[in-house]
C-alpha cells in the first residue's frame, strides 16, 4: 500500500471571484460552462497527467479561494484573512498516495507562483 503526501500550494493570493458566477458556481463572465476546468488551469492538468505517468494517484485536491473568504484564529482571537506579514497564501492543494521518492518528485512538478511544502498523511484509520 502507497503513502499519502500532501502538497500545499503557496503563493500570492489569485482572482477566485473571475472564475465564479454569481451564484458561485464555477463559471467565469465568457466562459461556457459546460467547458472543461482545464481549459482555464491547463499547468494543473498538465501536472495531473504527470504523476499518472510516475505511477502516482492523485486521490484528492482543490483550489482555495481568495483569503478574504476565510480568516485565522490565535489565542481565541478572530482575524479577516491572513496574517498581514504573509506574503503567500495556500491557494490550493493536492493529495496524492505514492512512495516517498515519487512524493519528491511529484512536489517539483506541482504548479505554483510560489512554493510547495509537502508532508506525509499520518494514517487515523
């Protein structure tokens, strides 16, 4: 049985709304609904049909949407967004079962206008 890693995507915060209409299905203002994702993230489904050819099983993923749609907690405190020193955000994240040299090569290949963490899954059941 293959590991599960997960590969966090860190960078600048992105336009989630132009990729929404207003009922905030996924369909930006020009595009046809009925179009594939790819055909406006084409750098993921290139990355996806990259780890199908190492092997790997993409078992779970998505996009975040911008950081004013969510918030931080410390100390019982709540806050709107991010931290402001933060320069990135995770936009997104993938979860993908393979061994740990493929999780390494899997993390070079992940699209990102940042930085990758990965980490290994700790198994709960």
């Amino acid at each position: 049985m293959a590991d599960t890693y997960l590969f966090l995507i860190h960078e600048p915060d992105w336009d989630s709304d132009a990729y929404l209409t207003g009922d905030g299905s996924a369909a930006p203002e020009g595009r046809d609904p009925s179009a594939p994702a790819e055909t406006d993230f084409p750098e993921h489904a290139a990355f996806q049909a990259a780890v199908a050819e190492l092997g790997a099983r993409i078992v779970g993923g998505a996009a975040l949407q911008h950081s004013k749609y969510g918030g931080t907690v410390k100390d019982d405190v709540y806050t709107d967004g991010p931290f402001t020193d933060t320069s990135e955000v995770i936009t997104g994240f993938y979860l993908v079962e393979t061994d740990e040299a493929t999780a390494r090569k899997v993390a070079a290949l992940v699209p990102s206008g940042g930085h990758v963490e990965w980490r290994k899954v700790f198994p709960t059941g």
